[in-house]
C-alpha cells in the first residue's frame, strides 16, 4: 500500500481513545496515519471470533523485556518493547476429543451471511441510535411521579402496558427458539463450528443510554455504522440466606411471602423498565412503593456528570448528612429499606458492594434512572457484534476523511529534528539544476518536503515503522502496548480478571429470547463466600449464539469480570461462583446434569477461558509524568489512557478528550475557550453551529466547528470535494448556507 511520506499525527493503536482521537482529526481535515500491531481492531476492546479468540488464549506469554527502550535527546528507540498486556491465560474443554472430526466447508461457512456483519441492519432484534436524540429529564421525572403514585394505591396494575416511546420492536421468539436442554451430545467440532463465528469480547463492555459514550457517538455520527441490543434482563442470585433474612422483613402477606420463597438458591429477574415494576413478584406491595420513592428523591438531585460530584439547587440534608459515608447507611438509617432491597440497590444497580460511598452510588443510580426511556424501554445498551465494533466505526469514519490505516504494523523509533535546521538541509538537497536557453537556474523541487506549508511549530518528528517507511509527523501518539511494562506498572490499581464460558443453557431459560442480553452481579459476601482475591461483585454478561446452519442447538456465551489487585490465576477466584452458578457437561448423560437447587437447574460449561487484563485508566498521556526527563520525552509525543475494571467506558471519553485538546493547540486549529465544550458537560449546542468564515462560498470543516468534542460530522450531502488531482490531498470543504455568504 501507498504510504504518505509526511502526516499531521502519527497514532499507533486502534483503541477506543486512539480511534476516537483519529476521528476527531480527520474530520477536521487533518492527515493522519493510524496503525496497529495487531491483526485487529480494537486493542483490549477488540471483538474476536472464537478460533481467534482460542488462538489467543494459547499463545505463549512473552516474558518483559529486561532492557529498556534506547533513549536519547533526539531518539526513542522502541524496537525490542513487547508488552502482553493479557496475562495468566489458559482454557479447558468439557469435551472429549472427537473421535472424528467433523470438517466442514470453509466455502460454505463463508457463503453463510446470516451472521456476517452489516453496517445497517432493520432487524426488529436490533436498533440503531439516532443521531439527534436527547434526553427529555422532564418525562422520565414525570414517568418516576408516575410509578410512585401507582405504586401507592391498593391494587397493583397488572397490565403492563408497553412503553409509549419505544423506537425498538423486541424480536419474539417461535415455539422452536425456546431454550430447551439439548438431547443431542457435544463434541469440540460441533461447538468450534456453531460458535466459529460468533464475537468474543476480550473485555466486553455495557453502554448506559445516558453517557459520555452515546454522546460522543451521535456527535461524530459513527452511529451509522453500529447497531445495538438492549440489555433487557438484569439477574440477581438469591441463596438461602438471603431469603431468610427477607422473609421476616417483607410484608405481613402469606401470598407474598410464600411467592418470595419459591426463588430460594434462584437466578431471578430483576425489574428494569416501568412495566416490569408492576408484574414482577420478587418485590412486595410495600417494597415498590419503597423502591419508587427513593428513586424520585434519589432522581431530583442536581448532580454534575463530569466531576461525579452532587451540587443542590436546595439543600438536601440528607443526603449532605451522609454524602461521604457508606451508601448503606443512608438505605438503613434515613430510608429504612430492608435487606433484600438495599441489596438490590447496591450490587444489582450500582454494581459495587457495601463499601461503596453515597456520593458514587447515588451517581450511578441516577446515569441509570436518566437512561430509562431515552432509546426504548431498557436504559442499557449492548453492541451487537461486540465491544470492538466501537472502535470499528469511529475507524470507518476516520477513513472516510481521509486517514490512512495498516494493521500488523508498529512504531519501532521515533526521532526527532528541528525543523529551521532541516529545512535549509532539505532545501540544499532537493536544489536542481536546469539548463534553460544558456542559463542555469536554481530552484528547490516542487515535489519535495519543504515546500509543504510550515506548521506553527518547530517539532517534527521522524516516525520509523516496522514495515521500513518513514513517516514525518508534527505528533505522535502511543498506546499503552507500545511501551515498557515497567514504565506503566507503577500506574496500573487494577486489573481485570476475566473468564469466558461457552454453555448449554441460559442462568434463567424462562421466557429467555433469543435477542436477550442479560446481566447478573453475583456478590460473595452475600452468599456468604469469603474470597479475598477479587472486589464485590463479579459481573456476569449473557448473551445467546446466533443459530447457524452448522448447529441448531442453543448455546450461550457467558462473560465473567471481577475487579482484582494483582493479577492472579482467574480460574482460582471465580471457582466458588463456577461452583454455585454452573456445573461441568458429562459426555456419559444425555440430558443436562444439573444440581437442583429448589427448581434451578445450572448450566453445563462445554469451554472454559480465562484471562487477565489490567486496569489502562490511569496511565498518564506525557512521559514527563512518568519521570522521564529527555528531550524527547518532553515533546510532542503522548500516550493514551485505555479502559477501567468497570463495566462501562465511561471513563475513557475525557482521557481522549484531554489529549485532542493537547493535539489541535500542535496543528494550529483554533482552541478557543470560551467556545469549548465537552461530551461531558451536558450541554448540546448541535443545532447551532457558527460560521466563523464567509469570504468565499465554500468554507472548511474546521472553520465551522463549534468546539464541542468530538467534532460534528457533516453530512455526505454538504462536502464537496475540490481539486482531485493535486498532491497533497484533496481538501474537503462545506458548502455555506445562501443566506450566510452575504
């Protein structure tokens, strides 16, 4: 492929961070490189098929290097560095080896389109996020008055109407889409050919509806390219424990007393949207009216989404009192919640346990309140085919304007050199000398790098890759693979400890679809499991293996997370949840050998992954932060942040931000700050982009930012290209409204 021979920045890694970056330059016009070690998209957020993914898993872990890069005052030296970021890796079969393999016709599996990725598909399972939607705070707090009130008269509603505004058709499943114990035995060719090409997440991912990461997607209008599930089913485990002591707590009623001990040792459902209040039986009468009254109170706090932070237009004196103690306190003391519920609340909707502070859950709980109703009925979004189809679209859309991607491909030294003194060493070089009519005449090449228009900036760089090019760039930005364990380990908490889980049958088969995506936090302390080695709760993530023609059995994708210290053998941590949840297939039973516990059947686990996975998020963007004081390290050279241990990205949008903000002061865009504005911030000026320049009818796409982050997209039907045929590339303009030419 044809390589530019000099670029405004160079990036290397295909992250979220690093390809919403990319994004947001080239749609301002700037060129850029963008390339990555790896065969793939998306870093640790990658989406891998499963012979990939079992590929992966049996690779042999590199050990750290010894030696640590080459660093001068004009050169970094990154050859040697291979940092695995993905340790402690292993996996098992339940299976026995096949006596024969049953091959298949590669052919054939390719001609099957039926799971092949499409950039926009109007499947009734799926959807796809408008790209100018927001959130309407006055009709959910309506909607949350609402439920209040009708969880207070007498009898509950029992209709469960659906949802008024739901832009999403839930797909039903046929009496043959039922999730029934397989009768047939598995074999490892079987199940390699039924979930070959299904996406595995190596750290899968949840989206709340109301979230930096939404935003930012509407605004660069990657949206187009993704499509997204609902997380319809939130689950919760109820060991024996946990009913005893709800059982004197509940209600007086024998019905609902004797309804609640039927989900003793069960996976129940836990309601997520407004409809789902009214039918589930989980809770008593006096319970929703309970749980519907802290969350209006819990909903009209004024919080600020960027600083996690509370702020109150009238003080609130509870919440004041206990701000900054734990969070359970405040269930137990001020709203006199029973057990059962505050468990809910704490592990099952804040995803933490009972150390978390106030201040954080009540965060938390309003991202999720805010996110109900926005796109449909469930304030959780899933992506389709995986995490990496994130970083897929914002790559899509870099490519569109203009960006230049290779895979398999690294920064193996960056130089660099000042650009007056090589500019007149260039300009002596590239002098030639042409004989006009008995005249010599000197001029430098029209051709060469120092005709280019100069920069505001004297610091170029000299970017050499793996493949032999060398690239001339004003920046440089590096993820964390690219460097040095030993540089980065001082900044790394956490990590992320990771099993995947390929089973038979769902946690809960009732009245599973197959478009279902659920979720379960399972907490040790409340099923009275002492283990030291991870954080409370374990996230578990479900999702269902699209039928194929090779396999028409039902198999599910299980995901475990827990957030952990210090890396160590995930098998070992997640053992006692393996115990309680799951049970191991036998190739001596033709149905499910399953434990009863009351009516629970347990999933038998046919492949098991394990993994670790360290927590990016904390990795500094400069390398003066990391102590190193070089000339070079003090320059244009910045590294990206990559995802937290938690279950959403949230966190990654303001890293990105940070650094682009940092990238456009280089490049000379206008960074003005009285008319920035963040995808944190809350505010949307969308609609109301300004034309900063109408001496000509065509304007470029810089010149019409309005600042936010990530630049607006525009529209296929607005650019006009000119100038096709000179080097450097075209540029990409805007056409001005008639009415602003003027």
């Amino acid at each position: 492929m044809d390589f530019p021979e000099r670029v405004d920045c160079v990036i290397d890694g295909t992250g979220l961070s690093e390809s919403l970056i990319s994004a947001s330059l080239s749609i301002l016009g700037k060129q850029i490189l963008h390339i990555d070690r790896n065969a793939y998209y998306g870093g640790v957020l990658a989406s891998l098929r499963f012979p990939e993914f079992e590929k992966l898993l049996s690779q042999i872990e590199p050990d750290c290097p010894k030696s640590l890069p080459i660093i001068k005052d004009n050169c970094l030296d990154l050859s040697e560095i291979e940092s695995p970021l993905v340790t402690h890796r292993s996996s098992e079969w339940f299976l026995g080896c096949d006596d024969s393999f049953d091959s298949y016709d590669d052919n054939d599996a390719e001609n099957y389109s039926s799971v092949s990725r499409k950039v926009i598909d109007d499947s009734p399972s799926t959807m796809a996020l408008p790209s100018d939607i927001t959130v309407q705070h006055d009709h959910i707090s309506t909607e949350i008055s609402s439920v209040v009130r009708e969880l207070g008269e007498e009898q509950e509603k029992s209709n469960g109407d659906g949802h008024e505004t739901v832009t999403v058709t839930e797909q039903k499943s046929d009496d043959a889409d039922k999730i029934v114990q397989s009768q047939k035995l598995w074999s490892r060719s079987k199940l390699r050919n039924a979930v070959r090409l299904h996406d595995i997440d190596i750290v899968p991912k949840i989206i709340y509806s109301h979230s930096p990461v939404v935003t930012a997607l509407q605004r660069a209008d990657v949206t187009r390219y993704l499509e997204f599930r609902f997380v319809s089913r939130l689950l919760a485990y109820i060991g024996n424990n946990q009913c005893t002591q709800q059982s004197g707590t509940v209600s007086n009623n024998a019905d609902n007393q004797s309804s609640l001990t039927n989900f003793t040792g069960h996976v129940v459902k836990i309601p997520v949207c407004r409809s789902d209040v009214f039918k589930t039986r989980l809770l008593s009468l006096h319970q929703k009216r309970s749980l519907g009254a802290f969350f209006e109170w819990c909903f009209h706090l004024m919080i600020n989404d960027t600083q996690r932070s509370t702020t109150h237009s009238k003080k609130d004196e509870d919440y004041c009192a206990y701000e900054d103690r734990p969070f359970q306190d405040l269930l137990t003391e001020k709203r006199k919640l029973d057990k059962f519920t505050q468990q809910l609340l704490i592990t099952n909707l804040s995803f933490s346990n009972q150390q978390i502070k106030t201040k954080e859950a009540i965060f938390r709980i309003r991202r999720l309140l805010f996110s109900m109703g926005r796109f449909g009925p469930y304030p959780i979004l899933w992506p389709m085919y995986g995490s990496g189809d994130l970083t897929q679209g914002y790559c899509r859309m870099s490519a569109v304007f203009g960006t230049t991607f290779c895979l398999g491909c690294k920064v193996e030294k960056i130089e660099y050199i000042n650009s007056e003194v090589d500019a007149v060493t260039q300009s002596v070089e590239n002098m030639t000398t042409n004989m006009k009519d008995g005249q010599i005449i000197t001029g430098a090449d029209p051709s060469s790098s120092s005709s280019m228009p100069k920069n505001n900036t004297d610091n170029d760089f000299i970017v050499y890759l793996s493949n032999g090019k060398k690239i001339r760039t004003k920046c440089v930005i590096l993820c964390p693979e690219c460097l040095p364990y030993s540089w980065i380990s001082d900044f790394i908490n956490h990590w992320c400890a990771r099993a995947v889980l390929i089973t038979d049958s769902s946690l809960l088969p009732d009245d599973c679809k197959s478009s279902d995506i659920s979720i379960l936090a399972y907490s040790f302390n409340a099923n009275n499991q002492q283990n030291d080695l991870c954080l409370d709760p374990v996230i578990i993530i479900e999702c269902q293996v699209e039928k194929n023609k090779f396999c028409k059995d039902n198999l599910f994708v299980v995901h475990l997370c827990a957030i952990i210290k210090q890396p160590n053998d995930p098998k070992k941590i997640f053992q006692p949840l393996l115990n309680c949840l799951f049970t191991q297939y036998d190739d001596n039973t033709v149905h499910p050998s399953s434990v009863n516990q009351g009516h629970y059947k347990r999933p038998r686990m046919l492949w098991a992954g394990y993994f670790c996975v360290p927590d990016l998020s904390s990795i500094p963007n400069n390398f003066s932060t990391l102590g190193k004081s070089e000339t070079i390290m003090n320059s244009n050279i910045f590294i990206t942040a990559g995802p937290d241990a938690t279950p959403d990205l949230d966190s990654i949008i303001p890293n990105a931000e940070e650094i682009f903000r940092k990238i456009i002061s280089i490049l000379g865009l206008p960074n003005n700050s009285q008319n920035l504005a963040s995808t944190t911030s809350g505010i949307n000026n969308d609609d109301n982009i300004s034309q900063t320049s109408r001496s000509s009818m065509y304007t470029t796409i810089d010149a019409v930012w309005d600042g936010q982050f990530p630049p607006k997209a525009p529209q296929p039907e607005d650019i006009i290209v000119v100038d096709e045929s000179v080097n450097p590339p075209p540029v990409v303009t805007i056409e001005v409204p008639q009415e602003d030419r003027n």
